[in-house]
C-alpha cells in the first residue's frame, strides 16, 4: 500500500481508534502455492491493536490450503471511503473541469503470521472472545465444547491467530491541499449524502481540525 507523507496515520492511538470504532470486517489475503493466485478472504475479526487479530472460518475454506503453504499474510480494512469528483478538487483560479478527481479512504493493512487453532477449547475460547465483542449483551447460548448449539459446531471450523508483525495505516483525505478546499469538500460530501459520505467528511473534518495546513 502506498502511502503519501500527509496521508499517514499521526500516531497509532489514530488507527488503533478508528478501528475500535467498529471497523472490523476486512480482507484476509495469502500467498498460493506457485503457480496459483493469491487466495483472498473476506470476513470479521476482533482484535486490532498491535498485538494479535482472531478470526475463524470454515474447515472447507480453501485458505487453510494456502496458509500451510506460506503463513504470511497480510488482512487490510478499508471503510470511510467515497469517490471525490475533479470539479471539488480544483486549483483555485482554474475551470472546475481542470480539477482531477481521486478517492478519499481510511485503510489499516496488518503483516502477520498466521497460526492455526484446531483443538475445541482453544476455538472454543476464541468464539467467546468474538462474541463478547459482536455480541456483549451475551444474549447466546453458552459456547462450550460438547454442548449444544455451539459444541456441536466446532469440528466444522478452524481458527486462525494473527500475530502482527507490522502496522500500515493511511488516511487518503487531501491533508495536503489549502485547508478552506478541505472543508469545504467535506460540506459538499455532507450535501451529497451518498454512500459513505457521511463519515468520509467526518474523518476529512477530524483530520483537518488536528492537522490544520499541511507542513511538510
């Protein structure tokens, strides 16, 4: 992943928040065998600092194949994202349509090594941990090996522990243009009310009000 100087995180308690705030669907990725493409999963998980991800999937999942292979992986979260038109992004004093348009996103990607969960508690453990994150009202049945619904369930997944080994973020919301276009690009996504909009103007507000004009 690419990443401008005024497009990175400003520390990690930035990334660290943005995904606790429920940025927690992305994408699994690792290397094939040769020959063969990269097998690529989508899929929850908990976790997110920069200790460990957890995740478990279903024993048929052809990625087991591939983690055997080469457990080094790297899983990507993407959200607050939304398509900027060039009009909004012209040089003051040129026609809008001289102005290029891009993508505003948010985007954490983890390296990791991934280590497989196969005995029942330990998988066990590992759904009540999710649980207790997705659901920590607790209104589910008891997850314990050998009792119904959950016991039963078990052999039919495996788990997977992500150990990070590094953390890239990026935060691509135009950091480096005049700070008057910045906000008034976010109160045209505010207007526009499309898709994730909303919260890509807040993430360009929220940056610009810590940042203020970019300084190299």
């Amino acid at each position: 992943m690419f990443i401008q100087p005024w497009d990175t995180s400003l520390d990690d308690a930035e990334w660290q928040t943005w995904i606790a705030e429920g940025h927690d669907f992305g994408l699994l990725s690792v290397n094939g065998p040769p020959g063969q493409a990269p097998v690529t999963v989508p899929t929850h998980f908990t976790g997110g600092d920069a200790g460990h991800l957890l995740i478990h999937l279903a024993r048929p999942n052809p990625v087991w194949k591939a983690i055997e292979h080469d457990p080094h992986v790297t899983f990507t979260v993407i959200g607050d994202y939304a398509f900027i038109p060039g009009p909004w992004r012209a040089k003051a004093g040129t026609p809008p349509a001289e102005g290029v348009p891009t993508s505003y996103y948010a985007a954490v990607q983890f390296t990791c090594r991934a280590h497989i969960i196969d005995e029942p508690e330990a998988k066990a453990a590992l759904l009540r941990r999710q649980l207790a994150h997705f659901q920590p009202h607790g209104d589910h049945a008891p997850v314990a090996v050998g009792q119904a619904p959950y016991g039963r369930m078990l052999p039919g997944i495996r788990g997977l522990r992500l150990d990070v080994t590094d953390v890239r973020a990026k935060f691509k919301y135009d950091d480096h243009k005049p700070v008057e276009q910045r906000a008034g690009i976010a109160d045209r996504l505010t207007e526009r009310a499309q898709g994730l909009d909303a919260p890509t103007a807040r993430q360009q507000r929220r940056r610009l009000d810590r940042m203020g004009p970019w300084e190299a």
